[in-house]
C-alpha cells in the first residue's frame, strides 16, 4: 500500500501540492 502511495504523490506531487497534503492527511487518520 505504502509503495503504491509513494508512487501516486511523487507523479501527481509535481502538477498538484493540495491533492497531496489531502492524501498525507488522510493517510494519517487512516493510520
């Protein structure tokens, strides 16, 4: 899960910061 994460934040990270805030967010209330 977390290698499938990692992947999804470097490739939208460079067009889109706020998706990834939103998605370390979530993933910390999910953990």
């Amino acid at each position: 899960m977390e290698g499938t994460i990692m992947e999804v934040i470097k490739r939208s990270g460079r067009r889109e910061k706020l998706d990834i805030n939103k998605i370390r967010i979530a993933l910390e209330f999910a953990f």
